[in-house]
C-alpha cells in the first residue's frame, strides 16, 4: 500500500522568506500527487497535483512542486510567503487503481511571523 | 455555484447517542469519501462510495455507517459504538473515474461528546 510522509510537524519563517515544505511517498509505481491547504476550521483547497509531464508544476496563490521520481518526493515551495499563507498543509497520494482514494500526509502546519 | 456542502458546521453529542452528518455535492460527481481528522493524524478515511448503493469501508470505518441512496448524498452516522468520536469530519467528493483522483472538499463538522 501506498503511503506519505511529510517529516516536518511545524516550520515557522518569517514574511518574504522562501518556504519548502517536504512530502516523500512510498509507492512502486508514478503516483498522482497532491498538494492541499487548510486554514483553521475549514476544508481543504487544492493547490496543485501532478499527473504527468513536467515535474515542476504551478498551482494557485504562487506555489509551485517539484517531482522527483529518484527520491519520492514531491516538495512545495513558494518563493516569498505571505502572512496569509499560515495554514496547514497536506500532501496527498492517488493511485490509478484506487478509484479516487487518496492517502494524506499527517501535515504540516505553517507559521508566518511579520 | 457548485460544490460540497456539509451540516451541521458544529455538533454535540451526548455519549451513547447516534448522530448523522449530512455531506450534499452539485459537482455531478460519481464518488464521495468521508474522512476523520485528528490533530497530528491528517486525514483518515472511513468510508467511501464509487457509485450510488455502494460503499466500501475505508481505514476506520469502525463505529459508522453510511448511505448512498443518492448520487448527490452522502450522510455519515457516528454510532455509539465509535469510542472516540469527537473530532472533525470532512466530506469530499470526485469524479471517480479511474485516472483522476483529484477531491473536492466540503467546509467541514465539528463533533463533540458531552
């Protein structure tokens, strides 16, 4: 079975620096990848999935993810954070087989300080 | 607009009682997928239906039950049985198809036992 690790709980950095969040997943074959967010108490918004094709992939409010197939990974990152980018975020694996089901990460929560 | 609505936003239980979440999609989408969320834990799935009058169990389907009598419909009962249930409950729905695991998420419900 597939699964998803995303080894930081909590990072904190401070507005205008760049953020990398990590995400590696265990699965044998290319999965679909996923990056969601949350903001307290809400559901989750995606932010960007890779299917295929090229590994670096854009998604909404400037962040981007890179896949790389020789280390499992599937890190977000965005170039300058905003205060409003504190939330939590989830990386997520589909498999083609599973017929939408994704497994999570146990998420990072992101704090921004001014 | 489309989307995914669920309800209560907040619910509290007394220990023993059943309680049903209501999850509703506009999305014309064939799946649905309740998950549970925990802090720290990230989302995990209790069950999940593909198709109208079918469901799967999902990882911790222990202590629920669900319903597909429609496709826009998805309620999720939290029985007394379940030993734990306080926690936050997202719905999400899909397309379902095989190749695209992409989920839309409802804003969510807070249940609480008193």
């Amino acid at each position: 079975a597939q699964s998803v690790t995303q080894p930081d709980i909590h990072i904190t950095v401070s507005e205008g620096a760049s953020l990398e969040l990590r995400c590696n997943y265990s699965y044998g074959a290319t999965p679909y990848l996923f990056w969601y967010v949350q903001s307290p108490g809400q559901g989750l918004q995606l932010l960007l999935k890779y299917f295929s094709g090229d590994t670096l992939v854009q998604g909404i409010k400037g962040f981007e993810a890179e896949f790389k197939r020789s280390q499992s990974s599937f890190n977000l990152r965005k170039p300058s954070v905003h205060w409003s980018d504190a939330a939590e975020y989830f990386c997520a694996v589909g498999v083609g087989t599973s017929y939408g089901k994704l497994t999570f990460g146990q998420g990072t929560i992101l704090t921004v300080h001014p | 607009d489309g989307g995914i609505t669920q309800s209560p936003k907040y619910l509290f239980r007394k220990e023993g009682q059943n309680v049903t979440l209501s999850c509703e999609q506009n999305l014309n989408h064939d799946a649905m997928y309740w998950y549970r969320q925990d802090p720290g834990q990230g989302l995990r799935l209790i069950y999940y239906s593909q198709i109208v009058n079918d469901f799967q169990k999902g990882d911790i389907a222990e202590g629920y039950s669900v319903s597909r009598e429609k496709k826009e419909s998805f309620p999720l009962t939290v029985t007394s049985a379940q030993k734990n249930p306080t926690a936050f409950y997202l719905c999400a729905s899909s397309t379902g198809t095989k190749n695209y695991n992409e989920q839309f998420f409802g804003p969510g419900t807070r249940l609480t036992v008193l």
